[in-house]
C-alpha cells in the first residue's frame, strides 16, 4: 500500500509558500519514492519528505507517489494540490 499526503492543510498552498510531501510504502525489499507531477518525474523522497519552495500557479494539479524497487513498480498515490493567489487587501 502507498500513501501520500502533505503539510498544506486540505492540500491548499498559497502562492510564494512551500509545500512538503510525505510518501511512505512497504515493500520488501525497500521501495525508492518518486515524485511525480501530472505524470512527469521531479524526483525521489528522502526519508520520505520532498519539499517544493516557492509555490506558484503553475505546482497546481496532481502528484503521485511511485514506489518502485528491482522487483517492479508498485501502486501509485495520488492527491491534487491547490494553489490558491495572492488577494490583496485594500484600505479605504
């Protein structure tokens, strides 16, 4: 079984903050984490955590978890990340 999940409270960022993502898995032996973004890699966990830093727009959408390990590729978690803009307050 693979879980996914992350710090952002509801999976909702704000623009210009950061997010961490935590991924854990079993499997014997120990599987490797990749992070992927709408299917593309960005890269491994370490110790299951991966941190984007300045958050904008464009990290809206779904990340997946894949474990994988010389036995194969196990199944994926996925969640969706929103990102929510800047809202500026006026004073009148």
């Amino acid at each position: 079984m693979t879980r996914l999940t992350s710090d952002a409270q509801n999976d909702t960022v704000k623009e210009n903050s950061q997010v961490t993502f935590y991924c854990t898995a079993e499997s014997v032996p120990p599987p490797e984490l990749e992070l992927r973004f709408d299917d593309s890699p960005l890269g491994f966990f370490n110790n299951g955590r991966f941190t984007l830093k300045r958050i904008n727009a464009s990290n809206q959408g779904t990340y997946g978890c894949v474990p994988r390990n010389i036995l194969g590729t196990g199944p994926e978690a996925a969640l969706h990340l929103t990102v929510l803009g800047k809202s500026f307050a006026h004073n009148y």
